[in-house]
C-alpha cells in the first residue's frame, strides 16, 4: 500500500489551502484515497497558515501527520516549525525567494525553488504556490495533464475558469526549474 504524507506551509494568503486542496483532489481524480486538513484561522492574518494532505492507496486511519514525507515550505517560521519533523529520506521544497537559510538537516532530499521571484517575472505574482507544486509534481513524476486539469476544474470555480491556462503555466514553469 502507497501513502504519501504531505505537509504545505506558509503565511496565509500566500495560496497553502489551495494547494493542499488541489492536490487533495488530484488523488480523488486518480481513484486515491484521501485526507485534507487545513489548519488556518487568525493565521489567515499573516501568520503561519498550514495544510495536511495524506494520498493512499489503501484507508486512510487518521489525517493528522507528525512525520511527513514532504514538506512544502513557503516561509521561514514554517522551515524552523516543521524542518524537523520531516521523515529521515523524505523532502522539502522551499521558497528560495523568501528563506534564505539553507535546510540543516542532510538526511533529506531538499529543493531551493525561487517560487515567488518566478512568478513575479512571469506575469503571475499570486501563483508562487503553484510554482511549487509543479515541482513537486515533477519530482514524485506525477504530472499527468488530464489529472492536472480534473483537479484544477474541482478548485477553481467557474467564475475563475480563466485561470486554469494560468495555473498550469505556472505549474509547467515550476516543473521545468
């Protein structure tokens, strides 16, 4: 039995949930199944806003995660919260353009991705965290377009269909880093 743990982090607004959410939802279009825990409230403010997604092959016994297998960090007090807690092998995707410290930790796979600085030259300042999941999408191989696409259609609404070729640039641009 395949179970992924995956655990994003940052500041609210900076698209955590949304991301957590779509790839929620990409593990319901491939027949997974899954856990999706948000975890904001005065963290929707600017402090440190965090989301738990669990993808199994198999039933899922609990959402809460104290060891994931990857971490998506999109700010510093996220890193120094939850750098440790990452399972020994796992990995951890920063926003290189917003953390400048480097993982201490050398029994884990890390990747520095300029998110935030990509998305500003590119037209797209809000999709940072999109960025990020292209990444991780690319990493784990897992990028197919048809599931890409059911997801996005499930998390954005229909109000913002437009903003479905924006994400996948977006996510393509992250893979391809």
């Amino acid at each position: 039995m395949a179970t992924t743990k995956y655990l994003f982090s940052g500041f609210g607004g900076q698209g955590i949930l949304f991301s957590g959410k779509f790839l929620a939802y990409k593990g319901l279009v491939e027949g997974k199944n899954v856990s999706w825990l948000p975890s904001y409230g005065p963290e929707m403010r600017g402090g440190t806003a965090s989301c738990s997604v669990i993808l199994s092959d198999g039933a899922i016994g609990s959402p809460i995660i104290d060891t994931p297998d990857v971490l998506v960090a999109m700010n510093l007090p996220s890193l120094d919260k939850f750098e440790k807690t990452v399972k020994a092998g796992g990995t951890i995707i920063l926003d290189s353009s917003l953390i400048e410290r480097k993982v201490e930790r050398q029994d884990v796979n890390v990747y520095y991705v300029p998110a935030t600085r990509l998305a500003q030259e590119n037209g797209f300042p809000t999709l940072a965290n999109m960025i990020i999941v292209g990444k991780l999408l690319s990493l784990s191989g897992d990028d197919s377009e048809e599931a890409l696409m059911g997801a996005l259609n499930k998390v954005i609404s229909a109000k913002h269909a437009d903003m479905l070729e924006v994400n996948l640039k977006a996510m393509k641009l992250g893979a391809e880093f």
